[in-house]
C-alpha cells in the first residue's frame, strides 16, 4: 500500500489528492488485481485453459442438437487419449454449452479425451474465479483500514 492521509473529508492515496470514498476503493482494487495478475504462470495457464475451450474448430458432421464446432482442447485430448475409456466402465461428468452455469448442461462420458478437452477450461474458470474472490477479499480489507468508519464496508 502506498502513503494514505485523510485531508478535509476527502482521502489522499497512490499519489492521488481529493479522493473521495469510491474513488479510493477503486484505486485500492486496482492496486491489488495488478498485484494479484503480475506475471504468474497461474493467471497465464487459466486464460490459455479458457480460450483453448471455446469450440470455434470446423469439424465435420454432427446430430442436430449437438454444439457445432470443436475446441483446441478437445483435438489435443482427442490426439492423445484416441478411444480410451475410463476402467470399469466408469462414466465421468462433463460440461457443455457454454461458460456461464445457465447455459452449459452436464453430460456424462466414458471416453477420457472428451472429459479432458471439457474439463481444461472448466479449470481455467476456477482460477480465474479464485483469482477474483481473492482480489475482492483483499481490497475490502485494505480499504476498510484506511477508510473512515462511516465509509467502511461490512
């Protein structure tokens, strides 16, 4: 954290006078999602996870209700894995149709290369999310040291 004084009801931070209360949470976030997203191999991995899922490979025909495309992940998988099946004929959930809760579905699979190629960027989201939680976390506590208690949160 950078110097912080508090001058005629407005706050003094990062070498920024005249703060007020939004204005200091926003360069307290900002401070800690740099700090959070320096150069980690972590934040790298999980933005190569995600985009090496999204499904914009052509591939050939497939069942009317099925998503059109395939991804990156999923070729790999596919390359590496070929028509290997989980022992004891095990099935494994997986997730289609999209990034949000709303618009994926869960499948199950028995072949392991489907359940790498859907599962890759599924991790991908993870960290990020952890990523996020974890900035969040962080910034309200930095700001609620600073701030005055009529502008703490919680």
């Amino acid at each position: 954290m950078d110097t912080v004084e508090e001058l005629n009801a407005t706050y003094f931070y990062a070498g920024k006078a005249n703060l007020n209360a939004a204005e200091l949470l926003f360069m307290i976030f900002c401070e800690n999602a740099a700090t959070q997203f320096g150069i980690g191999a972590d934040d790298f991995g999980a933005v190569v996870a995600i985009v090496s899922g999204r499904n914009n490979l052509g591939t050939r025909g497939k069942f009317a209700n099925a998503t059109k495309g395939t991804s990156y992940a999923s070729k790999a998988a596919r390359a590496v894995f070929r028509k290997t099946k989980f022992p004891f004929g095990i099935s494994l959930p997986t997730w289609l149709g999209g990034y949000t809760p709303w618009t994926a579905r869960r499948v199950m699979v028995r072949n392991i290369a489907p359940f790498v190629g859907r599962t890759i960027p599924l991790i991908g989201v993870i960290i990020l999310a952890s990523d996020i939680s974890q900035i969040t976390c962080r910034t309200i506590r930095d700001y609620n040291l600073i701030a005055r208690s009529s502008d703490k949160l919680w």
